[in-house]
C-alpha cells in the first residue's frame, strides 16, 4: 500500500490537514521520545468509479487506499533525539506532503517552503556524505575508488544536495533504486500543499502565483492551494448549506477531490478499474506501467498466465451503459503485454491457469 506522510514546519496546519482528510483526531500533535505518528487509510473517491457503479449495481464498491501519516512540525532547532524518533518513520514514505502556511505574498510563501526543503537537503547530505565515506573506505584496499559505479553514482548525489538540486528530478530511475537503501527524502516526490487562510484563498490572483512560485522550487513534484479551514467548516456542514457556503467564500467546487487527485498525479501513478460478479474496485500503478504489469498489481497469477487485456476507458463504458454494448459496438479493444494502460480505463484480464 502507498504510504503517504504529512511533514512541514510547526504551525502550517499538518493535523487539521489529517484531520479534513481522514475525518480522525491525530491520537499525537507533539514530538516526544515515545511518539508515533497517527495513522489513517485515506480512500480516493473517483467520480468515475462512481459512474461505473452506477451502471453495474449490487457489486461492493473498493475505493482506491492509501496510508496517511501526520507527524509534527520539525526544523532547524528541533533535538536530534527527537528527530531520530521520526525520521525512519517519514524515510519509509512514498510520498511527501510538505504542508506550508500561505505568507504575505507567493515569494514569501516561496521561501517558507525553500527554507523547510533546506533542512531536508541537510538531513540527505549527511547521510550522502557519510555512506560516501564508509564506501571509500572499504575500496581503498581493493581498488581506486572512483572506479567503483557507486561510488561515482554518491558522489554526484553529493554534488546535487551541495548544490540543493532534486534528486527526484535528476536522477535516472535506475539510480534511484540503487539508492533505495538510503531512503534519502529528497530522492521522493513531493507534494506541496499550501495552506491558504480566507483573504488569500478570496484573491484568485494570489492563490495561483503561491502555487506557481512554490512549483517552481527544487524538489516540487506538483503543488495545490488549500483553505484548510475552510474546507473544515465546509466538511461539517449539511449537504442543503453547503451551497451557500461556498458562495459566500467563492468556493467553486468540492476542496478535498482535487487534493485526493493530486496526491497520485505527485506520485506520477494513474487509477484502472476492474469489475467481476461481485466487486467493482480502483487500482493504481505507476504511469507508463504496461497492461502485464498491471495485471501483477491485480493478482501475480494473471501476470504470469496472461493471454490478452480488454480495455476501455471507464466514462466511455459509463456512457455506453453496458460491456455488451461496448462490444457490439467495437469500443472494447483488446490489447497485448507491452500495452501502456492508460489512466481511467477498465481493465479485463484474459489468461490461462
């Protein structure tokens, strides 16, 4: 399961955050020598998993999932005892959400995250640094360091964080898997999310140049302006006064369905969908994954007996109103091993035991 981590500096609103998207109290705020994190399983509703419902009732229905951890704000004066307490526990996330508080204007915002994303840099270098050190060590009695793939692949790791590059950006993937045992945090992608009081949230101007400005710093994988507050008082209200609400405060739409979007587009992964005589349900896997590797997340025995997939894309079925119309109709396209599964298709699996 994809796991998911709320870090930023103190007071940005993490747990109001955790508590909006979870709909639970954090069972900790605090930083002590015993915490752990609360932790949540956040569903992602698709409105396209909805309209597949509706067109195939009587199936259970399974959301999307992943695990939301909250942990307390932390910075350049926070003890390095109580830092070892949750790092590990942020260094095994999938993804980082790095909860801001909107200043006086984008680049004030800007710099808010840039000086937080500084200490992470930090906290990278000195494990870098010292993985770098304990390799050359050990080579020296065999041969010359730099020799050694590795060893050239930390140096430049090195190099990156000295000059406060992304590695996430940078890096090939083939580099960041031999990394993978470092668990370095500026290696993962990173959700900036940006939380908004009224005023700003009011000035449309202002609410894209935050996101503009802050996209634009290192180590940003994607960004989203979020009244957090707000969208707590919204949450709380019934459906019938919801409406009015959002008039007032010039909200457009639902506040947490593009969030909860957001969250997989930063982690570069996209949702198919899969149905039986029972149940409906959403997967993700990373973009690009191909129809083989997709059927691998459903079930490893279809990967390994798979003959063939067929696919459409989940709104056109919707429309549509049934799979036998889709295929009397010739919508239903069958495809092969090396086909790119597309974000919001339904997936079949045909394959032999």
């Amino acid at each position: 399961m994809l796991q998911t981590s709320l870090i930023g500096p103190e007071g940005t609103g993490k747990s109001s955050l955790y508590r909006l998207l979870s709909g639970e109290e954090p069972r900790e705020t605090m930083l002590t020598e015993s915490f752990s994190p609360p932790t949540a399983m956040l569903e992602l509703p698709d409105a396209r998993l909805d309209a597949l419902a509706a067109m195939l009732p009587g199936r259970k229905v399974v959301q999307l999932v992943v695990e939301l951890f909250d942990f307390p704000g932390f910075g350049k004066g926070t003890p390095v005892r109580l830092l070892n307490r949750l790092l590990p526990h942020v260094r095994q996330s999938d993804l980082l959400v790095v909860v801001v508080r909107a200043g006086a204007n984008a680049e004030a915002t800007a710099a808010a995250y840039r000086a937080f994303r500084d200490e992470l840099v930090l906290l990278d270098y000195a494990t870098a640094e010292n993985a770098l050190a304990n390799l050359r060590s050990k080579l020296k009695a065999v041969r010359k360091p730099e020799e050694d793939p590795r060893y050239r692949l930390l140096a430049r790791v090195v190099e990156l964080l000295e000059a406060g590059g992304s590695l996430y950006a940078e890096l090939a993937p083939a580099d960041k898997e031999e990394l993978k045992d470092l668990a370095l945090l500026t290696l993962k992608p990173t959700l900036a999310v940006v939380n908004l009081g009224e005023e700003e949230y009011a000035d449309t101007g202002l609410r894209a140049a935050v996101c503009r400005r802050v996209g634009e710093s290192a180590g940003v994988t994607a960004c989203h302006a979020l009244p957090v507050a707000l969208a707590a008082e919204l949450s709380e209200l019934p459906e019938d006064e919801r409406a009015e609400f959002r008039q007032l405060y010039g909200i457009e739409g639902p506040l947490l369905p593009p969030l909860q979007k957001a969250l997989l587009t930063a982690l570069d992964h996209i949702a198919f969908f899969t149905f039986n005589e029972k149940e409906l349900r959403a997967w993700s896997v990373p973009a690009g994954s191909t129809a083989v590797q997709a059927a691998g997340v459903i079930h490893s025995d279809l990967a390994r007996g798979f003959i063939r997939a067929e696919v459409i894309g989940a709104e056109e079925l919707a429309s549509l109103g049934s799979m036998e119309a889709a295929k009397s109709m010739g919508k239903l396209r069958s495809e092969g091993k090396e086909y790119r599964i597309q974000d919001g298709e339904v997936m079949l699996v045909r394959f032999s035991v």
